[in-house]
C-alpha cells in the first residue's frame, strides 16, 4: 500500500465528503427551516441526496473504482441500511432530549464521514482501488 496514494485518497474522500455534507445541511435546512417538516423527514431526504452526491464522485474519483456499479450501490445501499434506522433514531431521541437539531445533525455527519470512508476503503472497494485507471491504460496499450 502507497502511503501517499492513500493520503491523497483520504484527502479526495474528505473534501468530495465536505461539498456531500453541503448538500445535506443545505437541503435539511430548507426542509427544517422553510417547510418545517419533522426531523427525520428533513434528515433522511438530505442524506439520500448526499449519499448519491457522494457515492458517485467517490467511486469516480478517489478509488477509481470498475467494480459492478450495481453491486456497489448494493453494498452501499447495506451500510446505510444499518446506519440510517441507527442515526434517526439517536437524532429523534437527542432532539426530544432538547439538543439542538444542528448538534445532532453535525455528530452524524462525523459519525458518517468516518464510518463511510473506512467501510469504502476496507470493504466496498477493499480489491478495486484504482481498477478503472488500470483497465483504462490497458485498453490503450492494446489499441496501439
């Protein structure tokens, strides 16, 4: 493992993640604020909206990934599965516990940063980091 690849593979990570968790204080404070919807409403619809922002441009971009898109958003889709019910319940009892939504939302975001980076990393592209960079000079090799 390239030390240096992976630094600037954390680095890439966490800056396509900041423009992702603009996306989602974005759109949760439309909902929270101008419409006025219920936390976990306002929560999850900003997440989605990130999570896709995110997935995308990552599997792109920093880990360069060939992997199956399908299996991919599969195993996405798992992470989530257990980290979402998890995040909005804890949210819902934080917010009725008097913390402020914003509190509640930031530790989330770190929890999910964190979490996410090192489940993409370690598990969803544990064995095709920078595959489509590989089968890209390849194909070009070969059609010279």
């Amino acid at each position: 493992m390239d030390n240096k690849k992976e630094f600037l593979r954390t680095v890439k990570f966490t800056l396509f993640s900041i423009s992702a968790g603009a996306i989602e204080i974005l759109l949760f404070t439309l909902m929270n604020e101008l419409l006025q919807l219920d936390y976990w409403v306002s929560y999850i619809t900003a997440l989605v909206a990130s999570i896709l922002w995110n997935f995308t441009i990552n599997r792109k971009v920093t880990f360069k990934s060939s992997s199956n898109v399908k299996l991919a958003m599969l195993l996405i889709f798992a992470f989530y599965l257990v980290f979402t019910p998890l995040s909005t319940v804890l949210g819902n009892l934080a917010e009725g516990k008097g913390v402020n939504e914003y509190i509640v939302l930031a530790i989330t975001m770190i929890s999910n940063f964190v979490l996410e980076y090192l489940y993409s990393r370690f598990v969803l592209y544990r064995n095709t980091c920078d595959t489509a960079v590989k089968e890209k000079s390849e194909s070009v090799t070969t059609e010279s």
